[in-house]
C-alpha cells in the first residue's frame, strides 16, 4: 500500500513540473488573420450567428469576417475604403443582423450591403448637436436601454433611437467629457462597464444621463 502510494506521489509531482506539451489545450493562431494573406493587428473581435459567424476589428484593414468558426477569414471592409480612416477600427459590435464598427472615421453600420456612416456630417444645429462626429472607440447596443458609444477624448455619447441621433455626455454625470472610453461590458441588463483611460466606470441605469 505505501508502494503504491510513493507511485502515486511520484506521478503527481511529474505531472506538475514536466514541461507543458503541445496540444488542444494551447493557443493557436487562427488562419487568415495570423498570416502573410491577412491582417494581423487585431484589436477586438465579435459573434455574430452562433455558433460560426466571427467579425475581426482590424487596425489599418478594416473588419474581417469568418463563417467557419474562424476556419477561414474573408474581407468584410466594403464601403469603408471611402472614408479616410475608417479601415482603422477599433470596435466591431453585432446586434441583431446589423454590425457595428467604431472607427477612426465615426461610426458605421453594415446590415448586409455594405458599410454606411452613422449620424456623421455637418449639424441642422451646432448648439444643439445631433451627430456623432468623433473616432468611435466602443459600442454598445442591448437589447433593451440606449445605444452607447464611446470616443476618444469625448466620454460617452447616447442614442434612443438606434443611432439616428446622439447626445453628448451632460456635465456632472460622473466622467470627465474627456475621458476615452477603449470598451463596454454589460453583465446584466442596465449595468454597463466602462473601460476608459482613467479607469473602469459603471452605471446601473443602462448609461442613460
């Protein structure tokens, strides 16, 4: 019996400091975005039909698409080479058949024919703005609640109207107009996170203001 548990004892303390060996278990890149054919800067990623379809921010090629469960990746960038720095994207975002790209440009949504700009151009009225004229750095659509998007240097703005128009941040809602918001998590309905250059901010009220 003691035999066997020296054995045992002996197996487990191998187990521990062998070297780890190559397997299922280990990282591996995903063809098409870690090769010489594919972008490889890849600064977020989202699911859009699970459980296959995937959509890769890129940083200088757009957004790219998969799906096989990233088997393969084709480029899915159509209409944003018209507008100067939007192949820079910093957030892609699914809700419903509709994706979302946050980029360098502003903010564009792609619903099947390609990629369009989100509220972008001159305001009806400047001291009333209605527009989202800022690199967008994060989105956010729930199900239920406002649409949110973060910017760089601008905090967060606010849609009720599926991106129609935006509001800009109010003052004293708890962070700074300037602060850049990089990403959001909601964990249950009404609670979001927000990462920002300063810190991670919460609101319990879905970022309403």
């Amino acid at each position: 019996m003691r035999f066997r548990l020296l054995i045992a004892t002996a197996a487990l303390v191998a187990l521990h400091t062998a070297p780890a060996l190559a397997g299922p278990a280990n990282w591996t890149g995903l063809i098409g975005l870690n090769d010489a054919q594919g972008p490889s800067w890849v600064r977020e990623y989202a699911t859009g039909t699970v459980p296959t379809t995937l959509y890769a921010a890129t940083e200088g090629d757009g957004v790219w698409k998969s799906t096989n469960d990233g088997v393969s990746w084709t480029d899915f960038s159509s209409g944003l080479e018209n507008y100067p720095g939007a192949k820079d994207v910093r957030s892609v975002y699914t809700s419903g058949a509709s994706v979302y790209a946050g980029t360098d440009a502003g903010l564009f949504a792609n619903a099947g024919g390609g990629w369009q700009p989100v509220a972008q151009g001159p305001e009806d009225d400047p001291k009333h703005p209605k527009k989202l004229n800022a690199a967008v750095q994060a989105v956010l659509k729930p199900l239920a609640g406002p649409m949110l998007a973060g910017v760089a240097s601008g905090g967060v703005y606010l849609s009720n109207d599926g991106g129609a128009t935006w509001t800009p941040p109010a003052s004293g809602n708890g962070m700074s107009k300037s602060e850049t918001v990089w990403s959001f998590a909601q964990l249950i309905p009404g609670s979001v996170f927000a990462a920002t250059s300063s810190g991670i901010y919460r609101s319990l009220d879905g970022g309403s203001f």
